[in-house]
C-alpha cells in the first residue's frame, strides 16, 4: 500500500499551486500513479524531472532496446518492483530477449550479451554495486556509445535511480493489470 496519498492542489504549499497546475496541464492531468504522483508533492521537482524525462527518452539519441535494459539493470540492481513492471514488456518489445529479461529478473546468469548490451548491464552493476566504474567498463561504454552516448547512458541511469528511489521510499503500488512477474526479493 502507498504510503502518501497522490498529490491534490490543495496538499501542495500555496506557493507552489500555480506550478502544480502548470505541471498538471502538461501531463494531462494529475498522475494517480507512479513515481510523477509522489514527485508532484513537489511540484518544483515534477517540473524539473519531466524535463530531464523528455530529454533522456525522447531526445538522448540512445537506441530503445538500450534505453529499456539500462532502465532494467536499474530497476533490478535497486530492487525497484514498480520498474521493473513498467519496463520488463517494453524492453521485451524493444528488442531484448526473454532469455536476458527471466535471466536479470531472477538474478541468474545472463545469456550471451552484445557488445552494446554487456556495456550497459556492467556499466549498471559496477556503479551499483561499488558505487564507482572500473577503467575496462567505462572503455566499453565510451566504445560502444562514444562520451555523448555514455553521458546520456548514465544519466538515464541515474534519473531512473531517482525514481527507484521515490517507488521504494513511498510504496507505489503496481497496477492490477501487470502481465510481468514480479522481482523476487
């Protein structure tokens, strides 16, 4: 159960009213969902965020299957469920296998990895895990996306951090309607 209850106007400080109105405006209503519905008790930050998302998704340059494993390796090394529900069926229909998505959701061994794909899940369990990136790691990454690329590689990362973050910290609830499994945690 979601531990704060999704944003009105009246909850947000007065200050910020004009801003949750704009925000809303621009997402076409309020969310009632997901990590935007806890970012808008701060609707400073939801604006700020919706921007950053823009960019990351539609504006990076980062191939969609590319995009969707990093948002996995995320979700999975951060144990984020509500994640990994959202992204686990687009990574599939982006392009990457059931093999790699079973195999990261149950913490197995992976399947034989591309270059490109290898690049971003070791890129994800280095930072994650020892919260730094060795030297052979960044040289595939740089190789495989050149140092555009892997600055908008990490950033999504980090934004999608972010809203493991904000999932984990307030209990969103995943949808009724999921059709993956869950991470086993």
């Amino acid at each position: 159960m979601a531990r704060a209850p999704i944003p009105t106007r009246e909850s947000v400080p007065e200050k910020y009213r004009d801003l949750f109105d704009q925000v809303v405006k621009e997402r076409g209503g309020p969310p009632t969902s997901g990590p935007g519905s806890v970012t808008l008790n701060s609707p400073e930050i939801a604006q700020r965020t919706n921007h950053l998302s823009a960019y990351l998704r539609q504006g990076s340059g980062l191939p969609a299957n590319i995009q969707e494993l990093a948002m996995l390796t995320t979700a999975r090394e951060l144990d984020c469920q509500y994640i990994w529900n959202a992204h686990a069926a687009s990574g599939r229909q982006a392009g990457l296998s059931d093999a790699l998505v079973d195999a990261m959701r149950d913490g197995r061994d992976l399947p034989n990895l591309s270059a490109d794909e290898a690049a971003v899940v070791n890129l994800g369990r280095d930072f994650f895990r020892t919260h730094k990136v060795s030297d052979s790691t960044y040289e595939a990454g740089v190789q495989q996306f050149g140092v555009h690329g892997l600055t908008n590689l990490v950033n999504l990362m980090g934004y999608y951090a972010l809203l493991a973050f904000n999932a984990n910290t307030f209990v969103i609830d995943l949808p009724d309607n999921r059709t993956e499994d869950t991470l086993p945690i």
